[in-house]
C-alpha cells in the first residue's frame, strides 16, 4: 500500500500536526512563565531545560537574586558552569566567603572563574568579621569594613532609599529593589571588592564603584575633607538600578550618563550643585581636542590614563543624555532602557533610533551643534591662582594651620588678614572663620567665610562652620540647612559631626551627647593621643 | 606407700620447671591418691555384700558352692517380694544353710597367697621410695617445692650460694671508686652503679640468678670456681640470689636491699629570670648565670625561643669535673636571631653533666622573656621630639606675628633655643637623628641664635625655620610611618600564622599563644604609627579597625576569619600608600566631579627636606669624586702607576742597560748555600740584579728600581758576612763590587726616570683637579643663601675645601707632588668631615628598615675604623703604598714587612 502524506485524508494530518504544534508551543510559553519552585515534582525535568547558563546569569545581572537562585537549584549542580554561576551569585549577595569556597583554589581555574576567585578572596580578606547593618523594611543592607563608620550609618541608609525611591522612579524600575552596600576604609579594598586595579582606582581618584550587584563606597573617612559622598551613593545607585533595567546590556556611556544626571536630581538644590559647568567642561574639550568620546570610554571610566581625562569623560556623557532628555523627556529613556534589554546592549543605536528616532551619530551631531549656539570664547583651564601666589598662599595657610593647632587664633587672624577678602582657599576661609568664632565675632565669621561661590571647592567644615555664625546669629534654620549639607560630605569629622564647635579642643558644642558628635570627639581625641592605652 | 611414691616421682618430674612438667607431676599425684581413695571407698562400701563376697571371694575358689548360694539368696528375694514362691522365713534358713555349707579351706588358702602378693609388693615400694629419698632427697624437696610455686616463686627459700663478696661500682661521671657492700644490708648507690654479687654455689648443678623479682641476671662462673653476677642498678632494688629451675626461682633467704639514687640534673640559676626585658630599651642583655651540679658540669647552652622557633647556642664546654660554673653572655639587641622576630624571645641557660645513662640531662634556668621594641616606638619618640620644639618655634612665631611685647619674645626665644639645643646634645636610647634633621637642626640652632630680636629679619627667618622644621617633620613621618607599616605587617603576618595554627588541633596551644603575643604588639605598633604624621594616621586607622574584626572573630573563635583579617591588613600595611591614594581629588564615581575633597596627605609648605636631602647626596658624590683624585694623585706621586709615556720614554737605549746589568750579574757564580751566609746573600744579589734588568728590559721603572735596591742591600749584606765568616775564596767580591758599580749607576738612571714619570702624572692630575675645585666652590656658593636650612660651618668647610685643592692645584702646577698630596688630603679630610655626620651606610640601612638603633661606634677618629670597609680598605691601600716606596732595610727588613703584611690582612 502506497503511503500518501497529502493523500485523501491528508487534511486530518495537517490538522493534527497544527494541533500538536500549538499544544506544544502553549505548554512552552506556560512553563517559561512559570516559577519554578512553583513547579510540582514531575515537571523538573521540563523546568531544569529552561534553566540554563545565560537565563541564570540574566537574573542575576538582573538583580533578581531569588530567581536566579530557584533556577540555579533545577541546573546540573555538577557542571563547571553551575560552579561558575553559583560564586557570581554568592558574590552578589555579598556572601564572599561562600564564592571562595565555592571556587576554591584560583590554580584550577581559568578565565572568569579566575577572576571571580580573585574577587572573592580578596572580598574575604577585607571583609572578614567584619560588621553589617540591615534594614529589611527597606530592603537594604550595608556592610561595614570599619566599626567606627557604623555611627553614621543610619544616614547611609536613609540615603540609600532616598536615592533609590527617586531613581527607581525615574527609570520606571521596581523602587524595592534590594540594595547591598559595602563601605570600606582605603582604595586597596575597594579593588579587592571590585577587581578594579588599584592603581587605576589610585590613579583617577575612585572613591565608589557598583559591581557584583554591590556598591562599594569609600569612607569620607579616607578624605582630610571628606567627599560627597551622598551624591556618589545616588550615582551608584543609579548603576545599580539601569543595570537591572536593561540585564546590564546598557552601554556604558549611558549609564554613567544617567548616573551623573541622577546623582543629585533626588535631593534639594545645594551650593556648589553645577559646579563645575559640564556644558562647557565638554564644550573646552572639544575645542581644545581633548574630548574623550564615547567609543573611547573603555571598560570602565574609572580605567581612563588620569582624572581630567576622567572629568572630561562625564562632562561629555552628561551633556549628550542631557540634550537627548531636553528634546524626548524620561519617557523616552524608560522606553530606551527597555529596548535595551530586549534587543541588547550591541544595538543600543537601533533601541535609540526607533525610541527617538535619530540614531548615536545623529544625536552626537545635535549635541556637537549646541556647543556653538551660544558663542563663547574658549576657556583655558582656570588656574586657581598664579603660582607665586599660591605659593604665598600655601606658606600663609600652613602657618594658619600651625597657629591654630596651638589655639593661637590671634595669630591666625594675622596671618590670614592680607588675603582673606581675595582668596578662594576654602581651607585658609574655615582658619580665618573659626578664630573669628572663637573671639566671638560671628558676623566677622560670616564674612570672612564668604559664599558658596566664592569657594574654590565646597567643604564640610566650611558649611559647618557657616552653621555656627549663623546660628550664633540667631539665624538657626539657615544653620541647620548648613549643617545638613555638612553631613553630606565629612560626617565623621568633629567640626561637622559636632555643628562647628570642636569639643575635643574644649569649644561647647550645641550637641555633645549626638552620637555623631561623641564618636568624632572620641575619634578626635585619641587621635591626638594615640599613644594612650 | 603408693601415695608416697607417686610424690617422690612427681617432685622429680616437677623440678624441671617447666609448666608442663609441673602440671604433669600435679595430674600424677593426682591421679595416684584419687585411685587410692576410690579404691578405698569402694571396698568399705562393698565390705557387707553378699553377692560381691560370693562372686569376687567364693566363686574363684568353688564355683559350684558360689552359685548355689547365688540361688538361695535369689529365692530369698523373690519371696520377699512375691508369696507364690513361698515363706521368707524357709527361704532365708535355706540361705543360711547354703552359706554354711561353703568349704573355708579354699578361700583361706588363696587369701594367704594373695596378702603375700600385696606384702611384697608394699616392701618393694618401700624400699624404693627410701632409697630414692636418700639419693635425691634434696631434688625431690626442690622438686615439690617447684610444683608448689605460686607466680614462679617457689614456697619454700633454700640456700644456693654462700656469698662471699659484693661490690658497687658507680658510673663513671661520679667518679668514685669501686667499693663493697655488705650483703644483707640496705645501702644506697647512683643510677648507673654496677652491683656486682659473688660467691660459692652452695649446691652444683643449678642455675643461679641475682633478681629483682623482675628481672634477673645469670651467676657465671669465674677462674677461680666462684660464680658472679652483675646488676646494672637504674632503679631502687631488692636484690635476691635463686635458683632457677625452669621458669620457677627457688630464691634464697638473705637479700640485698639497694636504694639507686638518681643523678640529679644541674641546677641553673639565671639572674632577672621570670622578668621582661623591653629590649627598645637597651642595647644589649647581660645573661649572668651560675650552674652547679652534684659531680660535674660537660656543656652549658644558651637558648633562645620564639612560638616558631628554637636555638641554641654554646656558651662553653667543660670537662665534666667542674662542680660549678658562673659566667655571663652579652645578647645585642641586633643579634640576628632578635632582629629577625617580631614577637617576644624567650631566653634561658641549660647545663648538662656527664651522665649519658640518661636521655634528658639538662638543666635548666627560668626563662627571661625579651619583649622586641614596639615598631614604631622608636620613631614616634623621635617624632614627638621634633614636635615639640617645632611647637616652642610655633609659639614664638606666634608671639612675633601678633608682636607681643619683648619679654614674651624675648622668653619664648630662650625658650625654643633651650629646646633646639636640646634636642641635639641629648642622649636618646632608641635612636639618632637622621642626617638632614641633624643637620636641619644644627643650621636652625646657629641662624635663630644669631638673628637680633625683633628686627624684621627675625621674622623671616623664624618663619623660614618654622616652615622648614614643619616640611622636615613631614618628610621624616611619611618615611617612618612607611617603615613602620612594614614591620607591622609583618607582626599581621604573625597573627595570620597563629590563626591557622590555633584552627587545627595539633597546634592549637602554640597558635593561641602566638596570637597572644602578636595582639599585644600589633596594637601598640598602631597607636605608635598613629603618631607619625598624615600616613601613620591613615594606616593606624586601618590597624585600628581591622583589630576590632579580628578580636570579634577571636573572640567567635572563628580563626579563619582571624587569618583572612590578618592577611589583609598584612597585605594593606605592606603597601603603605594613602587609603584615599595620592590623588589630591576624588575625581570618578563621585558627585561633584573635580575639586572635591582632598586626600589625607597634606603637601608641605617648604622644600628645606629636599633642599638637604640634594645637598647630601651632592656631598656624597663630591666626597667619593675627591677621595678618587686623591688616590689617583697618591698612586702617581709614590710612582706605582706607571704611565705609558714614561715607557715610551724609557724604551731607547733601555735593552743596553739592561744587558750590561745582566752582564755583572752573571759573572757571578750561582751555586747552592746555607741560608744566611754570605754566599747566599750573593746569590740573592745576583738573582735581583738579573731581576731588575728583566724589569729594565720590559720598562717597569718602578719595580726596576725597587729590584736594584734590593740588589745593593744583598751585595752589601754578602760583603759584609763574608768578612765575618772568613769565606773569601766563596764569594767574588771583585764580580760584587763591579756589580755595585753598575747597580749604583742603573739607579741613578732608573731615579731619573721615575721622577720624569710623577712630573707628568703630577701635570695630568694638575688639569683633573680644577673641575672638583670648582663643583666645591660652587655647591658653597648656592648654598650660600640668607635660610636656615644649611649650617654656617657646612658652607665654611666646603670653602676651605675648595681652597685646600686651590693650593694643591698651583703646588701641581710647580711639579711639587708632594706639596699637591698633602693639601688633597687637607681637603679630604674637611670633607670627610662634613660627611662624618652622615651615620654609616649599616645604620642607614637599618633606619631605612625601621630599625632605628643606638649607634655604637664612631668613625671620626684617625686610627683605622673597624666597622667601615672602605675606611679599612683605604688605609690598608696607603700601608701599602707607603711600604711599596720605603722598602724596609737592614736585618730586620723581611721581618718587618711581613709584621705590616699581617697585620693589613
């Protein structure tokens, strides 16, 4: 009997084949949108088909710890991939320990298991023992590599969900998102956390990187001045959340980008916000040749030869997103994100081109074009004062220095009196301002500590010391504002902690029995007898 | 009489000894009495049988009557029991009957023959037993007395020897002679004493055994038909003599009770033990220990111990006679065993004697426990010395700025003076002033000293002086606080070892102390590197934090945890950067961008440190530049080095000379001779005149003239001793005046030559010197500046420098070598002064290593210096030289210049 595919009946078959199909293709579209735990025992074997390498390492990039976790448990825990994925897993949540032992010894790996050991034992080394603080109602937790940064970690934590609620917000991405936060003491940790080089970190002056699902901050600690390191949280932050907005496909001009704009978008306006103009950091660079470029951003801004270069790098990301942002508005880069995570990071110009309708070249163009809007004459970079003096400078702010840490306020006033009215030295205007307090003088105090912009860079002990005239002028709510910002940038310094009095030196504070301010004094005063047991 | 004969064989069994034996003559006893005693009840109990009397009596002699009388008694019972077989009264008549009609005769006749039987039988084990009893007697009392043994000890003592002597013989490190001791007694001899037992076997042919109840040594016999045995005494003893038969001993009544007393261990006292020596504080342990031992020291050792670990070091060797030893040992605190460990040493003295009987025969002292300087203690003293006269310099500053009234200034300036003073004559333990700092300090003591108060020039240079202090201050706390990172990290490294020791169960003791010992040192090392500027604070902020996790994993005794805190901040502190890096700015990743915050390094405000930081190392340069003109001047003058002109010079005419030398010499006769004779001394004309025309011919003048020289001498000598031994026919005084004539003339040329030679040395070391001169002239000139970072006397012996080798220059110029030579080392010398307040190339190293150590020596002195090689190398370099041109003459010439050889070795 000859046997007819399409014979007489052949219509049956195609009906019977179109109806397999589709059973098929429903059952398959029902199971990848299923949980897994969720699955009953029989149907593992379907799920662990799913959960393969790349699905996995989606989730994870992805943030979503627990879902990768699930898939994890169905994949075949004896391949050298589920090796792999378990460490990057455990390395995200932070559990560096586990990724160590889980790797093992680097000799019998290779490639990125390599890397991942690398990471994972120096994490362990420079977080061994040490002390964490969690906040599960907002899913947030902070890991401390020094106890006595852990007094002011409830203002980390406040920042942290600030920060998120308002990116989250504005990248239309769930504002519960988890947060792991690793504060460390020294640049060398925070290689040892991120597998950035150190001379690198050393290089560009890294303060914070986001990786491994992870922020890792520098303390203000680290810096004589502190940093703003709020701000740096909210960038971080902002990595974070794009990273789990696109599974990590966005390319890295458009997450720092985002980050730089994002960074400072989620708090009130404050002095020195805009300073220095990114628009004309990037407009200079071009016109002078300097301009990095996107395609020559590399690995990593933090990877660039030197901090101008790295500077120039964000002045040019900024202000591109910006002008794209001025003409399509954040419902366009919430629909950017999503493109690109379907599509993938490779065609970010395509996911640009059909969200905005101009491809990168296009966009750069427009960008280019805004430089010569406004004709300005181009700025050679500003020094901050002729070399001579700054060298008179220098010598007048040491001495000023030296006379203040023998309480000769006098002297310091003497000192500072030629050129205080004129110089921009943040440091020489706190020195002239807290011997002015000290006499007792506030509105001499206020003068001499000038305004915001006639700083040449914003301080802790500046803001808290402009707190204090203020409030010794009864001017209390400006002074509190002023003490707010203070905190943002050097919370463990005494003069900052302790709202511009320095009790360890024998000045009342207004607040001795804050514990930021006792911490700083007992920080303070065994600085300055480090000697006694 | 069974009984007794189965004893008698079974004792004789026995007496082997051996278990079988013993259990086997037991079985046989045994078995004999049992049979005896069955036998015997068995026949009381059949005695009143009828039956047993009719079939073992009757039936044997008439078994007819037998059998009857069986029937009777069968009926009787029947009837008793069944009354059809009729009256039991009839029936036992009829038994009664049938017994009496039993013939006796038969039965009496073989009863008769049977006790005959039995009687023989009894008298012939009788006889046996008696007869063996009187052979063997004894062997069957020993016999029964080793059956009867309980734990192989026989019940019953017996004699076995009759002692008649017993001696001790104590080892040989007592010393003590061999002695006797009375057996029977209790006595008391060292472990080690051999107990030697001898005496007269009381009975032959049993082996005899001196025992403890343990052990046993055999008796053996001796020439003289005693017997002895010898017991090597290790422990207290009851001493027995037995016989052993088997494996069972038959001891003897009488023993010897002897007490081993053992050799005690010497005893070692060591002064200060149980104390805590802080060896920042001191530079040297003195270890004063007496030893003592009951009968003589052999060797006393030192030992020194950390957790990792041990050695031992010989203090002396004895020869085991010395009852008691005192004596001390000087430890340096940079002995290389001390400098190498970071945790505290433990120090003891052990002393042994010469007993080798036993494993262990040291004794020891208590330990001394030497506690390493804290790192950085040093450095943060030095530290806060600086500080405190920069803040004397600060106050008085201050008071001048705000011009306070002249009393103030006048008291502040005394004050800062006496503090500056201060610091530079007074004595410090721990360590010395760097270079610049010294020199820093010195050149501030002499500018404010001299500077007139209140004018304006007080001004500026208290604040160059304050400035300049404060840059040094800087400079000086980045260095240690580098230094000192890395020696803590190497206390973390100890942390990190104790840690994993202390998590596995082997080590775990060891580990806890170690860890012990580190936690206490880390610590203070941190609080001391807090002191030392910016960077120490930095990275004692890092000590500081990263001990709080590892006491909290400590204290969890997680010591994974504790080794992988340790390993980190081990890894931190090795690299003694800036937490927050060099960069002034927190340039990515931040908020603000550029501009914001500012590392914890704070740039210094003045440049005085590399100011003298540059001035040395020109110094250094200068000084080694000079000391290498000075040689090449010193070489050339004293005609060593010869110059390739000169023999271009020399080369005409010089083969004539030479082969008119050669000449004279060899008219000579060369035959053999004693030493010291005058023949030999015209041998060794001949042999130098032959020598010095080779030299002539190959235009070495130096060596030439030197050879010539010695020929004269040897001539000279050769003449003399052959007027003194009367020799003339031997020695050819005409050939040796001859030769003189003509060495007397070649010397005359060969001078001529040499002094051509150092005129044109002497002119190209003339156009040399002009550039040092001037490289002089000019670093006293730059520093020549209104600061006070240099020291007035510093620029004023680079000038005399300068002028010194001005003077040598023009002496050059005249052809005067001599003169050129000696305003070199003038100059040299004021260099070399200048740079004596350099510390040591050794001390530099160690202070570069954190080490900073008492120095212990100077080199400013003008004997030779023992602790500089290139100081020794440069005198022995001149010795030379000096030999080289001033041959020593006369007898004693040889003598002498072998004295300066040796000694320059």
């Amino acid at each position: 009997m000859k046997y007819h595919l399409f014979g007489s009946r052949s219509w049956l078959r195609v009906v019977f084949l179109a109806a397999l199909g589709l059973a098929l293709f429903a059952s398959a579209t029902w199971l990848l949108h299923r949980q897994p735990l969720q699955l009953p025992a029989r149907s593992r074997i379907s799920a662990a088909f799913f959960a393969n390498p790349e699905r996995i390492r989606s989730r994870i990039d992805s943030l979503d710890l627990e879902g990768a976790q699930d898939l994890l448990q169905q994949f075949r825990p004896e391949s050298i991939e589920a090796t792999r994925l378990r460490a990057r897993l455990a390395l995200y949540r932070a559990d560096c320990d586990e990724a160590r032992a889980i790797l093992g010894p680097d000799s019998n790996l290779t490639g990125s298991a390599r890397e991942l050991s690398t990471v994972a034992e120096a994490c362990a080394r420079s977080m061994s023992a040490a002390s964490v603080v969690t906040d599960r109602a907002r899913s947030l937790w902070l890991r401390l590599q020094d106890d006595a940064d852990a007094v002011w970690a409830p203002l980390v934590m406040d920042t942290a969900a600030q920060a998120r609620a308002f990116v989250a917000g504005k990248l239309g991405v769930s504002p519960d998102t988890p947060l792991r936060i690793e504060l460390v003491m020294d640049h060398a940790s925070l290689s040892a956390l991120t597998g950035l080089p150190i001379e690198a970190a050393e290089t560009t002056g890294t303060v914070a990187v986001a990786r491994f699902g992870r922020v890792t901050l520098l303390s203000p600690r680290s810096f004589k001045q502190g940093y703003p390191w709020q701000d740096t949280l909210a960038h971080e932050i902002t990595h974070l959340l794009v990273t789990a907005a696109t599974s990590d496909n966005a390319p890295l001009w458009l997450q720092e980008a985002l980050a730089k704009h994002l960074e400072n978008a989620w708090r009130a306006p404050r002095p020195h916000d805009g300073v220095p103009d990114q628009h004309e950091i990037a407009r200079t660079a071009w016109l002078q040749g300097k301009s990095v470029g996107f395609e020559r951003l590399g690995a990593s801004i933090a990877l660039l030869p030197n901090p101008e270069a790295a500077g120039i790098a964000y002045a040019e990301v900024y202000d591109f997103l910006d002008v794209v942002i001025r003409e399509c508005g954040w419902n366009a880069i919430r629909l950017l994100l999503r493109e690109i995570r379907d599509l993938g990071g490779e065609r970010t110009d395509s996911a640009l081109q059909s969200v905005t309708g101009y491809s990168i070249q296009e966009w750069t163009r427009r960008w280019r074009h805004k430089f010569f809007e406004h004709e300005r004459a181009v700025q050679a970079p500003r020094e901050e004062m002729a070399t001579a003096q700054y060298l008179d400078t220098s010598r007048r702010l040491r001495l000023a220095e030296l006379f203040d840490s023998v309480s000769r306020y006098d002297a310091v006033e003497e000192v500072t009196s030629g050129v205080i009215e004129r110089t921009r030295v943040t440091e020489l205007r706190n020195l002239a301002g807290h011997a002015r307090l000290h006499r007792g003088s506030a509105p001499e105090a206020l003068g001499v500590l000038g305004e915001a912009s006639a700083l040449n860079s914003m301080q802790g002990e500046w803001l808290a010391l402009r707190g204090r005239a203020l409030a010794e002028l009864g001017r209390v709510a400006e002074a509190k504002v002023h003490w707010n910002w203070a905190l943002a940038y050097s919370p463990s310094e005494e003069r900052v902690a302790c709202e511009g009095y320095l009790p360890s030196r024998g000045e009342a504070a207004n607040n001795p029995g804050s514990a930021l301010c006792s911490a700083a004094t007992t920080s303070a005063r065994s600085a300055s007898e480090p000697l006694a047991e | 009489v069974g009984g007794l004969t189965a004893v008698i064989g079974s004792a004789l069994i026995a007496r082997t000894g051996t278990p079988a034996a013993r259990f086997a003559a037991l079985g046989l006893v045994l078995v004999v009495m049992s049979w005896l005693a069955l036998a015997h009840a068995r026949r009381a109990r059949q005695r009143n049988r009828l039956e047993r009397v009719l079939l073992q009596i009757v039936k044997p002699s008439d078994p007819v009557a037998a059998e009857r009388s069986a029937r009777a008694l069968r009926l009787l019972a029947h009837t008793e029991t069944d009354a059809h077989y009729g009256s039991p009264e009839l029936a036992r008549q009829f038994v009664d009957e049938t017994l009496k009609s039993i013939p006796l005769t038969a039965i009496e006749k073989r009863a008769r023959r049977f006790a005959w039987l039995m009687d023989g039988l009894v008298v012939l084990a009788l006889v046996a037993s008696f007869a063996t009893a009187v052979g063997a007697g004894r062997s069957v009392v020993e016999g029964v007395d080793v059956a009867l043994a309980y734990r192989g000890r026989a019940p019953v003592k017996m004699l076995w020897l009759d002692v008649t002597g017993v001696s001790a013989q104590p080892p040989g490190y007592s010393r003590i002679t061999e002695h006797s001791i009375l057996f029977g007694s209790h006595v008391s001899e060292l472990v080690g004493t051999t107990v030697s037992v001898r005496g007269v076997r009381a009975r032959p042919g049993v082996d005899l055994v001196l025992t403890d109840g343990q052990h046993a040594t055999e008796f053996v016999e001796t020439g003289d038909g005693e017997v002895v045995a010898h017991w090597a005494l290790l422990r207290s003893v009851q001493l027995k003599i037995a016989g052993r038969f088997g494996g069972t001993l038959i001891e003897q009544e009488d023993t010897i009770l002897v007490d081993a007393e053992p050799d005690e261990t010497p005893e070692v006292v060591l002064e200060n033990e149980g104390q805590t020596v802080r060896l920042g504080r001191v530079s040297r342990v003195e270890l004063n220990y007496h030893a003592r031992d009951d009968y003589g020291l052999r060797q006393i050792d030192l030992v020194l111990r950390t957790t990792e670990r041990e050695e031992r070091r010989t203090l002396m060797r004895l020869d085991g006679q010395q009852r008691q030893q005192s004596g001390a040992y000087g430890l340096n605190v940079d002995d290389p065993f001390l400098r190498e460990v970071h945790l505290p040493t433990l120090v003891r003295v052990e002393a042994r004697d010469d007993n080798n009987l036993i494993a262990n025969n040291w004794g020891i002292s208590g330990w001394i426990k030497l506690e390493p300087p804290t790192p950085g203690e040093p450095e943060a003293e030095r530290i806060e010395v600086l500080h405190q006269v920069h803040s004397k310099l600060v106050t008085w500053l201050a008071d001048r700025v705000t011009s306070s009234n002249g009393a103030d200034l006048a008291r502040d300036r005394e004050v800062a003076l006496g503090a500056l003073a201060q610091s530079q004559t007074e004595e410090h333990e721990l360590w010395r002033w760097p270079t610049q700092v010294g020199l820093l300090l010195g050149a501030l003591n002499e500018k404010l000293t001299q500077i007139s108060a209140g004018g304006e020039q007080e001004l500026s240079v208290l604040q160059e002086a304050t400035l300049a202090l404060d840059s040094v201050i800087l400079e000086l706390s980045q260095r240690d606080a580098r230094n000192v990172s890395r020696t803590l990290a190497s206390l973390a490294d100890e942390v990190a070892l104790g840690a994993r020791q202390a998590s596995s169960t082997e080590f775990q003791e060891r580990g806890e102390r170690r860890l012990d010992d580190a936690l206490l040192s880390l610590p203070r090392g941190g609080r001391a590197l807090g002191t030392l500027g910016d960077l120490g604070s930095d990275l004692a902020s890092v000590v500081r934090a990263t001990l709080v996790r590892i006491e909290r994993a400590r204290a969890a005794h997680d010591y994974t945890h504790v080794q992988l805190a340790a390993e980190y901040l081990s890894a931190r502190l090795r690299r003694p950067e800036p937490s927050a890096g060099s960069a002034p700015t927190g340039g990515v990743e931040t908020g603000a961008g550029r501009g914001q915050g500012s590392s914890r390094q704070r740039a210094a405000s003045s440049n005085a440190a590399q100011r003298i930081e540059r001035l040395l190392m020109e110094l250094l340069q200068l000084r080694q530049e000079h000391r290498s003109g000075l040689e090449l001047l010193e070489r050339t003058v004293s005609a060593s080095g010869p110059d390739t002109s000169a023999k271009d010079a020399m080369s005409s005419g010089d083969s004539e000379e030479a082969a008119r030398l050669r000449r004279a010499a060899e008219s000579l006769p060369y035959l053999g001779a004693e030493p010291d004779s005058a023949l030999s001394s015209q041998v060794v004309a001949r042999e130098q005149a032959l020598g010095a025309a080779e030299s002539i011919q190959r235009n070495r003048t130096g060596d030439a003239l030197e050879r010539v020289r010695a020929a004269r001498d040897a001539v000279a000598e050769a003449l003399l001793r052959s007027r003194r031994e009367h020799r003339v026919t031997e020695i050819d005084q005409k050939g040796l005046r001859l030769l003189d004539e003509e060495l007397i003339r070649q010397a005359r040329i060969l001078e001529q030559a040499v002094d051509r030679e150092r005129k044109e040395t002497g002119r190209r070391a003339a156009d040399q010197l002009p550039e040092q001169v001037g490289a002089e002239r000019q670093l006293a000139k730059r520093e020549r500046r209104d600061d006070a970072v240099i020291p007035e006397g510093l620029r004023r012996d680079l000038e005399h420098a300068a002028g010194f080798m001005d003077l040598a220059s023009d002496a050059l110029e005249n052809k005067d070598g001599t003169q050129a030579l000696e305003q070199e080392r003038r100059a040299q010398e004021l260099l070399d002064h200048v740079d004596a307040q350099r510390p040591s190339r050794t001390a530099e190293r160690d202070k570069e290593n954190g080490q900073a150590k008492p120095s212990t020596s100077s080199n400013q002195g003008t004997v030779t210096p023992t602790g500089d090689p290139e100081a020794a190398a440069r005198f022995r370099s001149r010795v030379q030289q000096g030999l080289s041109t001033q041959t020593p003459t006369g007898e004693l010439g040889s003598a002498i210049r072998r004295y300066a050889e040796g000694l320059l070795r």
